[in-house]
C-alpha cells in the first residue's frame, strides 16, 4: 500500500466520504426496502396472528394469544388445504422437472432451429400466470372448451362435462397441467445450461470404458447438472407454494365448495374476502414457515453437495 | 453397403429428432396461438361454435380498446410497472455494486437477509404492507403500489445483478481509483457500459415480473390504479364468461412480454441462470 498512499489519499479526497461509509451509503435504500417490506411485516403479521382482527368489526380487535393457531387445527378446509397443497406442489415438482429434463436432454445437441425452439420454449414463461390460467379454463370450459370436444370427438364423453367440479382431486390436477405447462421451459432452460456444462470428454472416455446410456446419464449426466437440479427443483417447490394467479383465474376463489382452496389462497381468501387479518396471518404464517423449513433444508443440502 | 445402411440409420435418426422437437414446441406454443386465432374470430362465431379462419378481424379489438375500464387499467399497469422497474434498477445497481467490489461488516447478512423476502409468501407481507400503505394515506394511490412493489422486485434484481457484477475484474476497479476516477464515477462510467447486456437483461426480467403481477394490485389498487392483469382476470369471476373478450385480453396481456421475450431471449437465459444458479 505504501507506494499507492500518495495517490489513494487524494483520491479519498475528491470523494469527500469516508471509506468505511461508503459502501453502507450504497445499501441505504435496500437496508429500508429490508426493514420495510422484510422485517417489519413479517413481526407485524406474527402480532396479528395474535389477535382477532377483522375490518369489518374494528370494534372487535382483541389479543387472543394462540386461539387462532389453535383454531386453524379444527379447521376442516386448512387441513384439507395442506394436503391440496402437498399434491399440488408435489405435481408440479414432479413433472415440470421430469419433462423439463427430457427436453433438455433432447435439445442439447446443436440442431436447426434451435434458436426459434429456445424462443418458443421461453414463450409460456412470458405469458402471465393470470392469463394462463384464464387460457386453461377456457380450454376446459364445460360447452366449448377444446379440451370437452376433443373428449367428446374420441367417444369418451357423450355430454358436457364441468371439469373443475367433479373433486379436488381432478381439479387440482388440470392446475398442476396448468402450471406445469408454464413453467417446464424455464426448468427446461436452466436444466440445458448446466447440461452444456458438463464435459465432453467425460463422455468419451466413459465410451472408451464401454459405458452404456443409462451408466452414462447415471454417472456423468446427473453428477454434472446435481447442483443447477437442486437449485431448479428448490425454486420450483417454494414458487409451487405461493401458487395464486393461475389459481385466482382458473377456478375463482378456490371454487366450488372450496375444491381449490391451497393454503396460500386460503390466507388470502380469509385476508381479503373475508377480511379477517388476524386468522389470515395465522394461516399465511404456517406458509412461511413451512416455506423456511424448505429453504433451510435445500441449503444444507447444496452445501453438502458442493463440499463433495 | 454397411455405409448405405448406416446412412438411412442416420437419416431416420435425424428425422425422429426433428419430429420430436417439432412435436415439443407445438406443444407449448399451440395454446398461445390457439388463444390469439380466438381472439380474432367474431363474436357470434364463437357463440355458434364455429371456427373460421377467414372471419377473422380486429373487432375484439377495438370494442376493447372502446372501453373506459380497459385503458385505464392499460395506463396503470404501464405506469406501475414502468416506474417500479426504474426505481428497482436504481436499488439495485447501487446494492449490488456495493456487494460486488466492497467489503464490509455484514455483507452477507445484507445479501441473504433481502433474498430471503423473496422466498417469504408474498401474502403474509402483504397483510401488514396493506395495512401499513393504508395507514400512510397511500392506499389505492400509485405511489404505495409502486413503493410495495420496489420491495418485492428488489432482491430478485440484487441477486441477478450480483452475478453480472463479479464478473467484472477486481483489477479493474482498483487501476480506475488510481487513476482518480472516483468510486461514484466508477459506477457511471466503467460498470453500467460493461454490464449493458446484464442491465437489460435485469431490467425485462423486472418488467416481466411487474406487469404479471397481480396480488400487489389485488390487495392495494382502487378503480384508477387496478392493472390490466385486474382487468383480465376479472373476465373469469362472472358467470357467463365472454372468451373472445377473455382471450384479447389474455392476448394483449401477453404482448409486452411476449415482445421482450422475443427480442432479448439471449440475455434473458443468462439473467435467469445468473440470477437462479449461479448466485
């Protein structure tokens, strides 16, 4: 440093700031948007979920401790919403990652086209989740959706069918085709980017051993792409959780009979339809925290994974 | 003759990948333009079933850009997401500088701490921010939605700028200084024109995710600020649903993004993979 002190010193000087403060300068704004939109809310909405708090009776507030904890367990349509939820995610966690990693595998060779493909591919990732879910309710709409006629044109129905009503397990499942439809390309993407990754030399030499393709998916392919794999299939499980646009459009307010109604809608629908803010936070707060287990375990595993 | 017969191997090998990948993208792009061919088609048309390529005209169209609620959730959602995305750059093109080339006391706390309010379920922020914004005097107002939705934007960007960061040379940063360019100047100067591609990039990602949005809006806006994705979805919650008018409003919805996609589709798989693996 000695050499340079003569040069860092003015250079301080035209800065006019001090070294140690600068960078804290720079994180003002987003130490704010962390204290504001972070910290703040997530002790605000504990204390909430504290009290019976409702805007339609502000008379009413009142510190309630744990009741309404204690209340979510004697509630039919939250159980029954964790197990929606747990088959929802594990849906789409299952197959936009399976069909994601077949087109990637598929797509990783050079081709013609590729670019357009890559295009396409990205396409129902810039469509919005609003939208998409107004598309897939019209493709299963009862009359003239096209998902009714082509049912309709192999014989396997003879009238209309309303596909959203039949259980929550049919519904359900048109939303996990939904999402997954979305958001295979994205998987896909990531997935093909790690794949480009991984050497070719591997291949080769694992050829020269008399390898075959399983061997060499098994030893070469999923070694190389662990990581990216881990990472896609984290964010898939923590985005599946906060499923609500495509929700919101495709079956209304968790549908009929609260068919659809995930967790995370729930803490909306008793939020902001029923605008009960203390039960809703209780209800949004078992979301955080199943949502922190996830995110806790999925670190520990990619750092063991990156020690290996 | 083993050469003509590994030749036709190949040739057929060739055409089952075509086919194959053909087959793929028809698969994700037949809904989009299943929804866009709808759109075109007259009204009475869709009511009577019947589908006719050559019927097709802009009347959806212009009945919908004739409408009151339309333009006005059109001019909200531009001015949301327009404004939330500059003032997100701005936050953070400043964090991440300052990750990237400073070190100090609680660096990682800084990064992690913000990241994870990205992973937080948006509606348990969202019922304290409501009640927050409402408390302010901002609520239904632009500036509380656009200020809630710099919260939610913010990290995600951090993190994907992050990444275009580092990849600048630290010798770089310490051969300007010497120089004498200042720390402030180096921002403006040196990095921004390095990271174009980075910077756009991170900036359509923001706009994409802004002008899908809809639970900020949902929760926060009032009649003037409600956004075009308000607007669409409210053609699904009435019991008789009018899908010509649903599928241009789906249409239109789409465009923006789809407009970006298209043209940035290389930097946006290099923002997605900066900002989801690398990190």
């Amino acid at each position: 440093m000695g050499k340079n002190n003569f040069f860092s010193k003015t250079v301080n000087k035209s800065r006019g700031l001090d070294d140690k403060y600068y960078p804290y300068l720079l994180e003002t704004p987003i130490l704010l948007i962390f204290l504001v939109g972070g910290i703040i809310p997530i002790v605000y909405s504990f204390v909430l979920s504290l009290f019976q708090y409702k805007l339609n009776l502000k008379s009413a507030t009142a510190f309630v401790g744990l009741k309404n904890y204690i209340s979510l367990f004697k509630d039919d349509v939250f159980l029954n919403s964790l197990w929606k939820t747990a088959y929802y995610s594990g849906g789409v966690i299952v197959f936009s990652v399976l069909i994601g990693l077949a087109i990637a595998l598929i797509a990783r060779r050079n081709f013609y086209g590729k670019r357009l493909f890559m295009i396409i591919m990205l396409l129902p990732w810039g469509i919005p989740k609003v939208v998409n879910g107004m598309m897939w309710k019209w493709i299963l709409d009862p009359t003239i959706g096209v998902f009714t006629q082509i049912m309709k044109a192999l014989g396997l129905i003879s009238e209309n069918v309303y596909w959203m009503q039949i259980s929550p397990f049919v519904s359900i499942t048109f939303v996990i085709v939904a999402d997954t439809w979305r958001s295979v390309p994205f998987v896909a993407i990531l997935l093909l980017s790690a794949l480009q990754m991984v050497q070719i030399q591997l291949y080769e030499a694992a050829k020269c051993d008399g390898a075959n393709a399983w061997q060499k998916f098994r030893y070469i392919t999923i070694p190389g792409i662990r990581y990216v794999l881990l990472v896609v299939i984290m964010l898939q499980s923590i985005s599946s959780l906060k499923v609500f646009d495509t929700l919101y459009t495709l079956t209304p307010l968790g549908g009929t009979d609260n068919m659809t109604t995930l967790t995370y809608m729930y803490a909306y629908k008793t939020s902001f339809s029923f605008l009960n803010l203390g039960y809703g936070s209780a209800v949004g707060y078992v979301v955080t925290l199943i949502t922190l287990l996830l995110s806790l375990s999925y670190v520990r595993l990619l750092t063991k994974s990156n020690n290996i | 003759m083993i050469l003509m017969k590994k030749k036709t191997g190949r040739i057929l090998k060739e055409t089952v990948f075509y086919i194959v990948i053909t087959v793929t993208a028809l698969i994700f792009v037949a809904p989009i333009i299943w929804m866009l061919l709808t759109s075109l088609q007259p009204y009475k048309n869709l009511i009577e079933m019947r589908f006719r390529l050559f019927d097709s005209s802009l009347e959806t169209y212009i009945s919908l850009f004739a409408k009151q609620a339309f333009l006005r959730a059109f001019r909200a959602s531009m001015i949301i997401t327009l404004f939330s995305s500059f003032v997100t750059m701005i936050v953070s093109i400043l964090t991440a500088y300052a990750a990237a080339f400073f070190n100090f006391k609680g660096k990682n706390a800084v990064v992690f701490g913000t990241l994870s309010i990205q992973m937080a379920p948006a509606i348990v922020l969202m019922i304290p921010l409501y009640i927050l914004v409402s408390k302010v005097g901002l609520a239904g107002s632009f500036t509380g939605i656009i200020l809630v939705f710099v919260l939610f934007l913010a990290p995600m960007t951090t993190w994907m700028l992050r990444g275009f960061f580092n990849d600048i040379p630290r010798a770089l940063f310490d051969s300007a200084l010497i120089d004498g360019c200042s720390r402030t100047q180096f921002i403006f100067r040196i990095i921004l024109p390095i990271v174009r591609p980075g910077l756009a990039a991170t900036f359509i990602f923001s706009f994409i995710t802004a002008w899908n949005e809809v639970l900020i809006p949902l929760i926060l806006s009032n009649s003037t600020t409600s956004t075009l994705t308000m607007y669409a979805a409210s053609f699904t919650t009435t019991y008789e649903v009018d899908y010509a008018g649903l599928a241009a409003t789906g249409i239109f919805t789409s465009i923006p993004s789809i407009i970006l996609v298209i043209m940035f589709n290389k930097q946006l798989i290099e923002g997605l993979i900066e900002g989801a693996v690398k990190g």
